[in-house]
C-alpha cells in the first residue's frame, strides 16, 4: 500500500507521478519506435543478399546476417538501372523551382504586407469573363489560341484604361492573400489536365521548364502565406529611413528587407524544397521519361520488376535520407513555418 | 534631370505592380485558368488527332455517366435496399440535424441567410451519409470512389486528432526528453508518400517482413491484408496516420505549452479532478487551434493518391481507390474528361465539406473565444 502510494504520489502540478511518468515514457518510447523502425528496417534490407530477404526476416547485420553491398553496387554501377538520371532530375528540379518559388512569393508576400493594394472588383470578374468566354469560343468554335488570346488581353486593357475608373468597389490585400491561400484546397486532379494539355500543345511535355513552372505555381501560396507573416515582424523605420535617403523599393527589398528575412527565408526555403522533393501527382502527369522524378520511379519499380525489395530498399533511402538530414537540422525552422500556419490561422 | 534617371523613377513607379504580378499570374495561369478550361474539358468529349486535340461539347454527359450510367458504380457504388440498421442511422441522423436547426432556429440570432446556409449543408451532409450507410451497411451494397475518400478524410483525420492530441497530452508532462520526442515524431511527416507507400508493404510482408514470425505464430501466414477490402483500406490509413500523426502531435503540443501552469493549480486548489481540468481548461484553450488543424488535413486528406496506388494500386477491386486516383486511372486511359469531371466532383465535395467546416464549427468556436 506504502509502495502504491509512492509511485502515485504527484510531486507537483506538472510533475507526473512516477507510474504515470513510467507508463508516459513507455507510450512514447512505443511510438518513438514506430517512428524509427520503418526507417531501420528499410536500411538493414539494403544492405540484405536477395538470398537473405527471401529466406525471411532477419533484424541485425553481423550477428544473425552477412551485410553485403550487393544492392548498393547494383543501383549505382549497373547502367540498365538508370537511377542516377531521376535523382539529379529530382535535384535539379527541386532545387530551381524552390528557388524561384522562394524569390516570387517572397515578392508577392513583402508586397502584400508594405504596400496597399486595391484591385477592382468590376476588373477581376470582367477579366473572368473574359477568360471563360475566350476558353468557349476556343473549344466549341476551334478559334486559333494566339488570335484569341490576343484580342482577350486587348480588349481588357481597353477595358481597364477606360470603363473600370467609374466604378468604385475594390478588394483589399487580406483579399488578395486569402484567395492565394484558397488555391490550396483545389484537388490537383483538377488543374492538372489542362496543364497537360497545354504543355502538350506546346511540345513541352516531359522538359525541365513545364516541370519546374508547375512546381513553382503549386508553392507559391504558401510562401506567399508563410513570408508575409515574417515580413510583418521586421521593423519598418530602417526601410522608411532608406525610402528618405532616396533608395528605390527594389533596392530597399534586396538590400535591407531581404537580409533581415534571413531565417524565414531559409525555413520557407527548405519546406517548399521538400514538398518539390516529394511531388508525386504533378510529375505522375507532365513527365514521361527524361525528366522522370525518384517517386515516379520508385512507384513504377513495383510493375516492371516485382517486389525487389533490396533494390527498393537503397532507392528509398536515396529519397528519405536528403529530407531527413534537413529536417534533422532545421526542424526547429521548419516547425515553426508550420506553426505560422496552424496556429494564427 | 538625366534620361536613364529618368527609367529608373518610371521603373521605382511601377514597383507595386512588378512586386505582386509575377505571383498573381502564375496562380491565374496555373489554377484559375486550368479551373475553367477544365470546366470545358469536362462538359466535351475530347479525342487526340493528328496535330492536336479535337473537342466536342456533349454538355452533361460526362457527369450523367459517372452519377447515373455506365460509371456509377465506380464512382457511387453499389445499393441494395436498406436494412434495419441502417434505417435506424439514418434516423439517428436525421434527429441530430433537426434537433441542431431547431436549436439554431429558436437561439433568437438566426438569420434567412444563415438559415438557407444550414439547410444546405443539411442536405448535402444527408445525402452522403445517406451513400455512405447505404454502400457500407446493406449486403450488396459496395463502396466506390466517392465513399472510400470520405472514409479516409473523415475516419483518417479523426484517428489522427485523436492519437495525436494524446500523445502531445503524454509529452508535455513535465518529462526529461521533450524534444527528443518532439523531433523523432518529426521524421515520418518529411517522407514521401511513395516512400512511406513502400515501407509498409515490406514491413507487412506475410512471410519475408520483421513481423512475419508473430504472424506465423498466430497462424495466419496464408492470409493476407490486401485481398481484404477493409484490410487494405485499414493498411492505406495506418500509413497517412504515421506520417500525419506527427503534424497534429507537433501543432497540439506547441498549443499545449502555451497554456499557463497557474489556472492549473489554482483549479488543483479547488479540487478540480484530472477530468474537469482538461474540460474546462485545456480543451477551450487548444480548441482554435485544433479546428485549424484538421481543417488543414482535411484539405489535404482529399488530395490522396500515392499510398493507395502504390499500396494497392486501387484494389481489391475499387476497394482502395480514391477519387483523385479514380481520375488518374481515367486520365491513364485516355479518357480525359471523364477525368476532368471526376475532378470536378472531387473538388465539389472537397469544397462543400470544407466550408461547411469553416461555416458550421470553426466560425463558432471563433466567436466564442471573443
């Protein structure tokens, strides 16, 4: 009874008891593992002979199997298995879309908190307009894509330049932020097959640039989102000081604003890099082969040649193991970035 | 004044424009415009000829063939005549919405608009409720697209929350290891989900897998999960659980510390037990949050495709399949505007249960915090 008493004797508000503290570390401890394992597992598989994977499970090298580099060896020597190709088009595309997406958004998003904007209701559903009746007239009636486009864009500047002053009702930047926000909850089911069809059009299927643009277009909205809210910590008089010594806004952006937004530029930058890293429906739909990305061929691994798990094994750990280490250093950046979101909401 | 001066005030005027436009017409170009187009695309019949894409418009037809015809149990489902079970659900159903606009009506704010906006969320929420009892409750009832992605938004974020709120009540005890904790959960939210896809089909192998004499020893080597309707759809939810457990675990947790220790005790001071501190003082505090939360995951939930393509890739059957891979199976066979009308659909219902979030729970919880 004196025992029982002890172990659930709460030694403060915060402080839990001892059997409660044990049976916490125990709970934990259990999802700690599953965490981990799955990542465990995945590594000693690669390091298995196919011989050992398919006699059955076996769990520690060296003591109850031979570790060999067979699969390593295999993925990176041999050139049928082309894998080195997906990983530098994963890199290289990863690497420049975030950068781009990195530098329009946070644009967009020092823009958003600086300057007041205040588009024209009257114009925006006149150029919605005008955009769906260009895209009817282009699928029902075949009208040439250049010809329309150009006499749309026309007719709209006309249209600004003119009519749009007599009315009055416009939107704010809250607006403008919200609706770049609300893009999220489109499937991309959805704006992906235009997408395609209009790269398709253009021969760009399967390129660099139609990858990396759509990449770009599918991050800008939280960027946009999670620098604005940076930017609104960074004080305003070093800028306004710099607007008085007659500095021009790019060179206030680039030299003042820029270097202040540092750590919310890095964070920003390696969230959007690994959400580009791990795209898998945009490329399932706009690549084909030359700019084949590692989940597209991870995914298709499984139909050309079964379950090979040792071969599977040194590919996914190509792919987890970049977004780890970064998440493993960052992951105070970067949980931060998410909390931005979630939590001022 | 000096001409290049000069272009450089031009350029300093323009600065407002140059700033935002480059983002707002990649988002018009990429989303609005694909929006519309894909309107079109879904509403004609769209054949590859030589040189290009011929388009012709047949209206609705796309939509009849997935709601009404040859598509429908792919897209619905099977019926079969209710059982009495399922009767009484829907009962149940029907009593919690008229009891809830009865509520609303007699609070004394209600407005027509608010009105007309509760009736249509009623209805809405009734007819999928209606399809989901009736595709999973009666004998030949089978569940397509359309109910397997509910079951995995709704179900899935549920269980998520749930596990998640749990385990950040565990972490935020005052024990040595916080954030060790706190970054080991971390991992799995940054895999790919193609990655994760893999990782539980070799950690599930019958026979080959780190489980497999456990499974032996229970004698059910022979069997297997992916035959399985609900096993299959179980193992594609286990892994969106494992890799988003931990976002709703890292955002609750953060929202648990912000919680000051002082009502805490002064509630311990009046005898308040374990239970009344967590309703009346934990759970308002980490409401808002919570609500934004799995309003986040529910806009992403709708967006699965990976795990069950690679999982399962859709099967047994259409067991596992949902709507978003539903399309792509179209878009696969060429069939682009069946494709583009099963998006439509997805984005109707995604934004529909969407907003009727915002509307319903997270407006009013936002008000009763003020």
């Amino acid at each position: 009874m004196k025992f029982f008493k002890l172990i659930t004797k709460r030694r403060s508000i915060e402080e839990p008891s001892i059997l409660e503290g044990g049976l916490s570390y125990i709970v934990l401890g259990v999802w700690a593992f599953i965490c981990i394992f799955p990542i465990y597992w995945v590594i000693v598989t690669s390091f298995k002979e196919p011989y050992v994977v398919n006699q059955g499970p076996f769990y520690i090298p060296f003591w109850d199997f031979q570790p060999s580099l067979h699969a390593w060896d295999f993925v990176f020597m041999q050139e049928s298995m082309n894998t080195l190709r997906p990983f530098f088009n994963t890199v290289i595309i990863s690497l420049i879309s975030a950068l781009i997406t990195l530098l329009i958004g946070s644009m967009a998003g020092y823009a958003l908190v600086r300057i007041h904007y205040r588009p024209k209701i009257i114009s925006i559903a006149f150029f919605i307009l005008l955009l769906a009746l260009g895209t009817f007239l282009i699928v029902k009636f075949g009208l040439d894509w250049r010809v329309t486009v150009i006499s749309a864009s026309a007719i709209f500047l006309l249209f600004i330049f003119t009519l749009s002053r007599r009315f009055k009702a416009s939107l704010g930047n809250n607006d403008i932020g919200f609706w770049m926000i609300s893009q999220r909850i489109l499937p991309p089911v959805v704006v992906v097959i235009p997408i395609y069809i209009f790269f398709q059009q253009l021969g760009m299927l399967d390129s660099y640039p139609a990858m990396i643009i759509t990449y770009v277009a599918i991050n800008i909205p939280i960027v946009v989102w999670l620098m604005r809210d940076f930017f609104f910590s960074i004080p305003i008089d070093l800028e306004e000081n710099a607007a008085l010594d007659g500095a021009s806004r790019y060179r206030i952006f680039t030299t003042i604003v820029l270097p202040l937004a540092k750590p919310g530029l890095s964070a920003t930058f390696m969230l959007v890099l690994i959400l580009c890293w791990n795209e898998y429906l945009l490329s399932l739909f706009i690549s084909l082969t030359d700019t084949q990305t590692l989940p597209i061929m991870i995914a298709s691994m499984n139909t050309t040649r079964g379950p090979q798990w040792w071969y599977m094994s040194v590919i996914i750990i190509l792919m987890i193991i970049p977004v780890i280490l970064i998440a493993m250093f960052l992951y105070r950046f970067i949980i931060r970035g998410l909390l931005v979101g979630a939590i001022k909401g | 004044m000096t001409q290049p001066n000069s272009i450089e005030e031009q350029l300093d005027r323009q600065a407002p424009a140059v700033f935002i436009m480059p983002a707002v017409l990649i988002v018009l170009f990429f989303s609005i415009f694909p929006l519309i187009v894909s309107l079109f695309v879904a509403l004609s019949r769209l054949k590859f000829v030589k040189g290009g894409i011929q388009a012709k418009f047949i209206g609705t037809l796309n939509f009849k063939k997935l709601l009404f015809g040859s598509q429908q149990y792919h897209f619905l489902g099977k019926f079969d005549q209710l059982t009495l079970f399922g009767y009484c659900l829907i009962g149940i159903f029907l009593m919690i919405v008229i009891f809830w606009l009865y509520k609303y009506l007699r609070s004394g704010h209600s407005s027509i608009a608010g009105t007309i906006g509760r009736l249509v969320v009623a209805t809405g929420m009734f007819f999928l409720t209606l399809l989901t009892i009736i595709n999973l409750t009666t004998p030949k009832g089978l569940p397509g697209t359309l109910v397997v992605t509910l079951i995995y938004v709704i179900l899935g974020v549920i269980i998520q929350y749930i596990i998640g709120l749990g385990l950040a009540m565990l972490c935020v005890q005052n024990i040595k290891g916080r954030n060790f904790f706190r970054m080991v959960f971390f991992i799995p939210m940054m895999i790919t989900p193609v990655g994760i896809a893999y990782l539980f089909r070799m950690l599930t192998d019958m026979t080959k897998g780190p489980f497999a004499p456990i499974i032996m020893w229970l004698g059910m080597e022979e069997s297997s999960w992916a035959v399985i309707p609900w096993g299959a759809r179980i193992a594609v939810m286990i892994g969106d659980a494992w890799q988003w457990i931990p976002f709703m675990f890292i955002v609750l947790l953060a929202g648990l510390e912000s919680l000051s220790t002082e009502q805490k005790e002064a509630a311990v001071m009046d005898g308040a037990g374990k239970w009344q501190i967590f309703r009346d003082i934990t759970w308002p505090t980490l409401l808002p949050v919570s609500v934004t939360i799995i309003l986040i995951r529910l806009i992403e939930a709708f967006k699965i495709i990976d795990l069950p393509n690679v999982m399962t890739n859709g099967g047994p059957g259409i067991a596992t399949e949902s709507l978003s891979l539903h399309s792509y199976f179209n878009w696969r066979t060429m069939d682009l505007s069946g494709s583009a009308a099963v998006g439509y659909l997805l984005m109707v219902v995604a934004v529909f249960i969407c907003l009727s979030f915002v509307n319903i729970v997270k407006n009013r919880v936002e008000i009763a915090q003020r």
